[in-house]
C-alpha cells in the first residue's frame, strides 16, 4: 500500500482509541524485523531514523527501499525522521522519500521554539511533509552512545525532563501547526527497565486541551501497564528503540558466550532480528494495534 500520513494514522488511532508504535530502524534487519511483525499483527506502524543515528546508516540508500518494502505489504505505514536538529539533515530526509520529521528543538524557550517550529512547518508542508513537535523536555538516561550523541548537538542539554504544560500544549499547536505533539510526563529515553513514574492525571489534562495526537518518547522505560493507561488517557504514538536494541543484543550476547569459537556474522542478523521481531509484536498487541489495518 502507497506510504500513508502521520496525520491519517494517527487520526484513526485517535478516533478509535489505540496507539500506533513508532520504531526506530538503523539498518536492514531491524527495519524487517518491524514490518514483519506488523505485517503478522495487520497493525499500522511508524519506521523512524534518528538523526543520532545517522553515522550508522545511510538514509538515501535505506529509505527507497524501505518505501519500496511498505508499498509492496498490506500495512499502513510511513517514514519518519526521529529527532532532528538540523534544517539541512530535514532536507536531506525529505529528499530521500521521508513523509514525516519529528523537529527536536524542546531544549528553546517557548517563543523561540515556537518562532522557529512554526518556520520548519511551513517549509515541511511546502513539500508535502508532516511535522511533529515536543513540548516540554524529554530526557535521557545516561550511559549509552545515544546519551552522549545526543548531548552533542543538542544546546543546553538537560538530563531532568521538564514536563508539558496543558495549556501551553493547546496554544502550541494551534500557533505552530505540527500534526502531532510529543509530550513529558515523565517518560525517559533510554532506559532499560519499566522505571517511569509517568504523570497520568497531567496527560489527560493535556488530552483534554490538544487538538492534534498526542506522542509519548522513551517508552522503553515504561511498564506495559502504564502504556496501556496512557493509551487511554490520549497518546496516539509511542515511540520504542532501547528496549529493541537491548534484546538483539541480550541474543547475539548469549549465542556468543555458548560457542566461543563462533566466527560466523550472518547468523547474528538473523538472531537480532529475531528477537526484535518478537518485541514489537508484543508492544503492537500493548498498544491495541493489531488488526487496524
């Protein structure tokens, strides 16, 4: 099927109460992995490359291909570049077949942010393209190479989230126009465990509030339960990579230590794969995703 929205997705999730997740590919396997299992599920879904994730793949190779995989399925599904900082690096995924761009300026002050949000919309829209904002601050926990990238490009990099005001919410997307708003509640990128203490009654005031989807980041860190409960309360999109990267790891790792004479790389893929397979099927089946296709 033709590549959909961000907006015509998540509108539908909106409408019928379920959320649509949102994983980040950084090469072959993992994108396969995720249209597999959404494929296996009928589930719309989200593939998302991070601009931290870059020096690992190469966007204008892997994106034609990924639209060319989707458009050949039965799924509902887009592209969409994750956590961008750079107007150049928006151009280049545009030009590459990107439909969406998550602009990752949280760390400005309100009328800043919303002064050069509202300049990246227009020019995303002038080529057909969505935009999806972050209100309030979203941080990472540390000690990965995602922490320390990030911590590079971004200015004024904070390690405590700043949460999302409701009322700012509201104002924010009807000045700046983005199509969906990722909001802090609590959510962390890159953890590991099911540690959040997500903020719900300050989610359904935003809900209340926002006339655009609501997204929540860093959801690796957040228990199955909770995501069910933030469903309810408004999130439309979740986005998932840690706990992906960390079961493709906790594999290959395994496989590894019971042969120590391994020398084979292919296989590995394929136990990566695997097992990120079976983790977005399961957060597909969380989310209530299955079968909206």
């Amino acid at each position: 099927m033709p590549i959909k929205t961000i907006s015509k997705i998540l509108e539908k999730a909106r409408d019928e109460r379920y959320a649509v997740g949102c994983f980040n590919i950084v090469n072959m396997e993992s994108f396969e992995a995720v249209l597999e299992a959404a494929e296996e599920n009928q589930s719309p879904v989200i593939f998302a490359i991070a601009q931290i994730h870059l020096p690992y793949i190469n966007m204008n190779r892997m994106v034609p291909m990924m639209k060319a995989a989707i458009e050949a399925s039965e799924i509902d599904g887009a592209i969409l570049l994750d956590h961008a900082y750079d107007k150049e690096v928006v151009e280049d995924a545009i030009n590459s077949g990107m439909n969406g761009v998550m602009f990752d300026i949280s760390m400005l002050k309100y009328d800043e942010h919303v002064s050069k949000m509202k300049e990246m919309v227009a020019f995303c829209q002038s080529k057909g393209v969505e935009v999806e904002g972050e209100l309030g601050f979203v941080g990472r926990a540390s000690g990965s190479k995602d922490y320390e990238a990030e911590k590079a490009m971004k200015a004024n990099f904070q390690d405590k989230p700043l949460f999302t005001s409701p009322i700012e919410a509201k104002e924010y997307i009807e000045e700046t126009g983005v199509s969906c708003l990722a909001v802090s509640i609590g959510n962390t990128h890159g953890q590991y465990k099911a540690t959040a203490n997500l903020q719900f009654d300050l989610l359904s005031s935003i809900n209340s509030l926002a006339s655009k989807p609501l997204v929540m980041h860093g959801s690796s860190g957040i228990s199955n339960e909770d995501l069910k409960e933030a469903v309810k309360r408004g999130i439309c999109k979740v986005n998932y990579y840690t706990g992906l990267s960390k079961a493709a790891v906790d594999e290959i790792r395994i496989t590894l230590e019971n042969d120590p004479t391994w020398k084979d790389y292919h296989p590995l893929m394929k136990i990566g794969k695997s097992a990120m397979k079976a983790v977005v099927s399961s957060k597909i089946k969380v989310l209530g995703s299955a079968f909206k296709c």
